[in-house]
C-alpha cells in the first residue's frame, strides 16, 4: 500500500520537533483567532503568512513550506472551533460557521451547562476532524491521478467552476457576487504577463509590475475591513460572559451526542468537499438534519447537546474536507483555502495533482500534522476552555489598534514597501464598505489567487487548438465542468423567481 | 443606504469595465508562437463586468428605495485612526518602526478610549519593542531602524 507508506512518510516529517511545535503553535493561535472578535479563520490565517515565512526562513524551501503550511492550517482548524466558544458563551459567533451553534448552545450555558457544551464541541470536532482526515488520506491519490488527465481546457473549465461555485452561494446577490468575482479576476492581471513579458494596466509604476499581492488585498479586506466596522459602528461594549462550572459533560450528554456526531462528520465532509459549499452550510445541514432524526425536534433552540455537537462536528469536517479539492485539484473551495493556497505559491510550491508527486513531505506532511492537530487541539480545549473564555474580554480598545499595527507588520514585513501598506488600508476601506453592502468579498479575493492561472490555461488551451475556442465544449469533461458552473450560478436564481427560499453561504 | 450605493457602485463598475476595456485594446495583440495575445482575457473580463454592472445597475433602478434604519456611524473615530494610520505609513520609513508603532498605538488606544494613560503606554511599548526586537534581532529580518540616533 503506497498510501499508508505516504502517510508513514508524512507523520515522520510532522513528527519533527519543529513542526510538532508549528502545529502547537498554529493550533493555539487560531483558537485564540477564532475566540477573538474582529478576526476571522481568514484573517488570522492570512496575519500569519508573513509571521510564518519569517519564523521558516532559514531552512530550505520545501521543509519551510511543509512548517508554514502545517502553521497556517492548524491556526485554520483552530479558529473553526475557536469560534463556538463565542457562540455558546456569548451568543455572538465568531464565525458565520458557529452562527447554529449558538442557538442551542448559548441555551445550554444558560443552564449552566456551558462547560459539556464546549466540551462536546471539542470532542466533536476532533472526530470530525479524523474522519475528514481519513477521508481525505482514501480520496487524494484517486482525485489526483485523475487531475493528472487534465489538460489546459479541462482545468479552466473546473476553475470556472470553482469561481462559479463560490459566487453561486456568497452573499444574497448573485449579480454583486459575480460582480467581485470578476473585479478580482481583473486586478490579477494587473503586472507582467507571464507569458508574453508584456506590462499590463501598470502605468509604468514598478510597484505594479510584480501586480498586486493578493496578502495585502486579503488582510486589507478581511482583517481591516473587520477592525474598521467595529470602530464605525462603535461596537465595542463588552457582553456578560457565562460562567463554565463542569468540564466534562455527563455519560448521558455524550450517549445523546455521539450520533449527531457521526452524521455530522459524514455530512460535513461531503459538503466541504464540494467547492463553494463550506463550512457555514455543513453546519446549516446538519442542525436540519438533527431536527429531523431527533425524537423531540421542540427542544431544539432550548438547550438540545445534539443541537451543538452535529454543527460543530460538520464544521470542522468541512474544512477538512475543503482540503480535498486544495490540495489534489489545486483548486481552493473557499476563501480561507484560497488564502493557504496563496501561502503554498509563495513558497513556488504549486498545489495541485503534481504536488503528491513533486512535493510528497509536503502534501503528506500536511496530512499527517492535521491528525497530530486534531489531538493537540482536544488535549489543549478541554483544560484551557477557561482561559479561552479569558481571551473574550480582551477590551476592544487594545485588540483592535493592535489588530492594524499586526496588519501592518506583516504586509511590511513580506513586502518590504510603503505603496502595500497605502494599499492596505485602502482595501480596509473597501472591505468595510462593500460587505457592508452585501458585496461578498471573499469571492475577490478566490478570483485573485486563481486569476493569472485561468488566464495561462486559457491561453495554452487555445494554442493547443490554434485558436479555435470550441476546445472548451468538445472535451467531454470541460464540457461537463462549464455545465455545472452555470447551473450553480442559475439554480439558485431560478429558485428564487420561484419564491423559494435559499440558503446561502456567508463569509467564512 | 444600501440601494443608493449600488447604483454609485453600478455606474463606478461601469466606468471600470469601460476603462478596463478601452485600455485593454491597446495592449498590444498577438504574442509570439501563441495565437491568443495578452489583450483577450482582459478585455473579455472587461465586456462580462460592463454587462454585470448593467444588470446591478438594473436590479437598483428598479427596486423602489426602501427606507433602512441608519445606523449612527462614528465617523470621528473613525477618522482620527485612518488619519493617524496613514500618518503612520508616512513616517514609517523616516522615523523607524519602534518609534512610529509606538506613537500610532498611544494615539489609536487613546481615541478607542480616553483614559488609562499609564496602561497605554507600556502596553504600546511593549508591542513596538517587542515586535522589533523578536522580528529583527531574533528572526533576523528587516524593519526601517531609528534614523534619529
């Protein structure tokens, strides 16, 4: 079995001591990211690429990118469970994945049962997690020997749809969502093309010749956009927080659970798998879901543990899952794996089918640290939940000045220019005001990393045809990619000519 | 609010993709060996944002303005912090990062909330510090140094 010999492989690179220490550490700080208000699993993960490619600098770059990848991923996981500890003991979700969470879990604290809330999350996500894992260890060379078989044609076609999947199901406009998918896609082509050296939209500026890095536009949107709502809108009051008197949660509590938490785990993966479907939806299905099975579908909204443990097992099975598409197709489903496949270009590692042959300990490595993670992120909640909780009532008026300062650091740290800083806050600016107006920014920024790779297979599909555009629709599997992608942008609006009501993906 | 923003943002798409197109054509044609130069994928990028924003601009005109809550915005905070942010950038690389960090944060945390003055000032000064000294002299890497001594 050459996959368990991978994986082996893999635990042996993730097993290194530094890697189990970027593990730890990328595991707490996204806790800590997703217990914060005001920074996002996308945020926290794209703060961190500049931290980590410091902290990596002096190995060689293969083992440097494995490091930061395992960092930026576990912050990623992290941050996903991170954000129910928020939605039970406050009632304000960190994410928009924890929002179900809430729901019953905020009634569980108000009974006092807020510590086998947390706990069940916990213990919820770490199964989840595995199963994900398992999953993504049986699915990654099957998808990717098939991605092997792709050519130019059928990967602009699967990345329109990965474009068309995202912006299908972000925000309530389908228009705005196309819209800044588009916008995005236009600033990727701004700088030297790759393929003819010729200077596009760059006005002879230097700074614009590299084009514009896709760190600064995501930090400046996500990160800034973030701080600078809270500062308008003066939301800076600090909520009373309840208080967690038993950890453990009881035999019946788990009894109750454990069947929530397989569905949820299953359900959950499948969606992430699914690109533009992430984690907010999994969690959404599978509190449905619950409902449905439950012998008493009254007590959900009043404090029913499967209520928290099917959500949160669905959550975090779905960036799992989410990984599948990442790192076998190179295609990222979301804007938070949008964010990690940045990281990976950076180190001129290129996601994708090849990256399980060119780049094992990399792909492996991956793997097999999501599992230690998963361990790491149990061993570490159960007992730290209570300084966790702590975390929440850092006051407002530090965190969020420190949030640009961070910001800051780090887009100067990489990019070493003031013109990127200006761009920062500029895309702060944009940020705050085009979510605020529902324009989903996450699609932007998606379109921006895949931009300049759409483009290349565009054009060596078409010289591959001599010109002949028709390349798109007679290979049988692009055909099928670019029937899908319309249908995922025209179903739900079709629906919703037809008065249904249709569940969309928020910002995650 | 948000119905008066999409047209702003229509007609401002609009002009983009206008702008985006006209430019686009004159980037110059064929590249060498490839049929399909480099002015094609922008300039059809160019034409599906003109129909988008068409079409946002459509869906605004014709919704009626609904009335929405204005929600009361702080703008002088707000505009204190921007300022001071690019303040910040401004001096960045003539002051050296200890030093501008630390005057952004007294001023961001005094603006957030008056009071506490002691507190703020270790606190900025610890994160400027230590920011510098952990990235530089540990990391290694590089930040614009004090140029005043």
């Amino acid at each position: 079995m050459d996959t368990i010999k991978f994986l082996l492989d893999g635990f042996t690179v993730a097993l290194q001591w530094h890697n189990l220490l970027f593990a730890l550490v990328g595991v707490i700080i996204g806790t800590a990211v997703g217990v914060l208000p005001g920074i996002g699993p996308m945020s926290g993960v794209a703060l961190l690429i500049p931290v980590t490619a410091t902290l990596t600098s002096g190995m060689p770059t293969d083992a440097a990118a494995a490091s930061s990848i395992i960092l930026l991923a576990g912050v990623y996981y992290g941050a996903m469970y991170g954000g129910s500890t928020t939605s039970i003991l406050l009632n304000t979700p960190g994410e928009s994945s924890s929002v179900v969470t809430a729901l019953d879990g905020y009634q569980m604290a108000q009974q006092g049962r807020a510590g086998a809330a947390l706990s069940i999350a916990a213990i919820g996500s770490f199964i989840a997690g595995i199963v994900s894992l398992i999953g993504l260890v049986l699915l990654a060379e099957p998808l990717s020997n098939i991605a092997l078989e792709f050519g130019p044609a059928e990967y602009f076609s699967l990345m329109l749809l990965g474009l068309a999947a995202v912006s299908g199901l972000a925000g309530k406009s389908v228009t705005k969502a196309l819209i800044m998918t588009v916008f995005g896609l236009m600033l990727g082509t701004i700088g030297i093309d790759a393929v003819s050296g010729i200077a596009r939209f760059t006005y002879d500026l230097p700074v614009l010749y590299g084009g514009l890095e896709f760190l600064t536009i995501a930090v400046g949107l996500f990160a800034l956009g973030e701080v600078f709502k809270t500062i308008l809108e003066n939301d800076t009051d600090a909520e009373p927080i309840a208080k967690i008197k038993r950890i453990l949660p009881t035999k019946q509590d788990l009894k109750d659970s454990a069947k929530p938490i397989t569905r949820g785990s299953l359900l959950g993966f499948f969606i992430g798998v699914l690109p533009g479907a992430g984690a907010t939806l999994a969690s959404f299905f599978s509190y449905i879901t619950e409902k449905k099975f439950s012998k008493n579908p009254d007590s959900f909204g009043k404090g029913n543990i499967a209520g928290v443990a099917g959500p949160e097992s669905a959550n975090n099975a779905a960036s799992g899952g989410a990984m599948i598409p990442l790192l076998t197709l190179g295609i990222p489903g979301s804007g938070t794996t949008a964010i990690l496949m940045g990281a990976l270009i950076m180190y001129n590692v290129q996601p994708g089918p090849l990256l399980f042959d060119d780049h094992p300990e990399i792909a492996w490595g991956l793997i097999a640290s999501m599992f230690i993670g998963n361990l790491v992120l149990l061993i570490l909640n159960m007992p730290l939940v209570k300084v966790f909780a702590k975390i929440i009532q850092t006051p407002k008026k530090y965190l969020l000045p420190i949030i640009i300062a961070i910001s800051f650091f780090g887009v100067y740290a990489v990019q070493y220019t003031t013109f990127d800083l200006y761009l920062l806050l500029a895309c702060g600016l944009f940020g705050y005001l085009l979510s605020k107006n529902d324009y989903p920014v996450a699609p932007l920024v998606l379109a921006l990393v895949l931009g300049p790779m759409i483009e290349n297979n565009m054009r060596r599909a078409l010289t591959i045809s001599n010109g002949d555009w028709s390349i798109f629709v007679t290979k049988p599997l692009s055909l099928v990619f670019l029937i899908i992608a319309i249908a995922w942008v025209l179903i739900p609006v079709i629906l919703k000519f037809m008065g249904r009501k249709v569940i969309v993906n928020e910002e995650e | 609010m948000i119905k008066s923003f999409d047209k702003i943002s229509g007609i401002i798409f609009l002009l983009i993709s206008i702008l985006f197109i006209s430019e686009s054509l004159k980037i110059s044609g064929s590249a060498y060996g490839s049929v399909v130069g480099p002015k094609i994928y922008p300039l059809i990028l160019g034409i599906v944002l003109g129909i988008l924003s068409l079409r946002l601009l459509y869906e605004a005109f014709k919704q009626a303005s609904d009335k929405k809550e204005t929600m009361k915005l702080d703008y002088k905070k707000f505009a204190i912090i921007f300022i001071s942010a690019i303040v910040y950038v401004l001096l960045l690389e003539i002051i050296g990062y200890v030093i501008s960090t630390f005057i952004f944060l007294v001023v961001a945390f005094q603006v957030m909330e008056k009071g506490r003055v002691i507190q703020t000032l270790i606190i900025s000064a610890i994160f400027s510090y230590g920011v510098y000294a952990m990235y530089v002299n540990l990391l290694g890497g590089a930040l614009p140094r004090f140029s005043l001594f």
